[in-house]
C-alpha cells in the first residue's frame, strides 16, 4: 500500500540524512492523517483507502503549483526551488500517468458513446472521462482536451 512505501521511505531518507525528503515525507503523512481524523472515528482506526491517500497527495501536488506560482510571481527563487524539489518528490507516489494518446482516444470513445457534439455537454464529457481515467489523469488536463474536442 502507498501508506506504507511512503513510511518505509521516509525511514530510508531519515537514515541518509535527506533532509529535503524527510520534511516533505513527514508533512505527506501529517496532511493524510489530519484528512483520517477529518472523516471520523471509523476511517482514522482503519486508516485511508488507497484512493483517499492519492487524493490527499495530489491535494498536495496542487498546493506545490499554486505556491511556486506565487513565488514566481513575487520572485522569490529560493522558494521556488524549494517547492519544485518537494512537488517532485510527491509525484513519485502517484500512479503511473497515463499517455495524451490513450487519453485522446478514451475521451474519443466517450464522445461517440454519449453522442455528444456541443460546449454544453462539457460536463457530461467530464464525468464520464474522469470516471474512466480516475487517479491516471489530472482533472484540469482533462477539462482542456474536453474543450478542445467540444468547439
């Protein structure tokens, strides 16, 4: 399960001293545990599923974005530096992503399924491409192809 591999790497990043890794791994595991005492008394005993925990991370991953852009834009370097290295870090827990061309041709099929041609069936489009790509694709990546795809 990834709760553990991030554990046992957090160990392996204590042992080498890797202090970069050792902060970002730590508030990986505090940010999934602050979302199992979020859910309840049930989930916190058992613990997140493997959905929940990829959730949490890329909530994370997001989080890195928006403050590089943020410290680009108020040209803080240092911290952008900072941040890439712990977005870069996070990203190695997500699942393997999937490619433009399998991505092109499931929302293809899903076009023709739903039979759908206008704008206005974007989130019907959405939906049902999500559904199929789920934890394989980012949301906003598939929100530009479902526009381009429904001009």
């Amino acid at each position: 399960m990834i709760l553990e591999k991030i554990k046992n790497d957090l160990k392996e990043a204590m042992r080498a001293r890797n202090e970069s890794v050792v902060s970002t791994l730590r508030f990986l595991l505090s940010a999934i545990h602050n979302k199992e005492i979020s859910l309840g008394p049930n989930i916190a005993e058992k613990g997140l599923s493997e959905d929940e925990a990829i959730g949490v991370i890329r909530q994370q991953i997001k989080q890195r974005k928006e403050s590089i852009e943020a410290f680009k834009a108020g040209k803080r370097d240092d911290l952008v530096q900072k941040e890439e290295s712990e977005l870069a870090i996070l990203n190695t827990y997500l699942p393997q992503q999937m490619s433009l061309e399998e991505l092109n041709k499931i929302m293809e099929e899903t076009i023709k399924e739903l039979g759908t041609t206008s704008p206005a069936d974007f989130g019907k489009v959405m939906g049902a491409v999500m559904g199929r790509v789920k934890g394989r694709v980012d949301g906003e990546t598939v929100a530009q192809i479902v526009k381009k795809k429904l001009r």
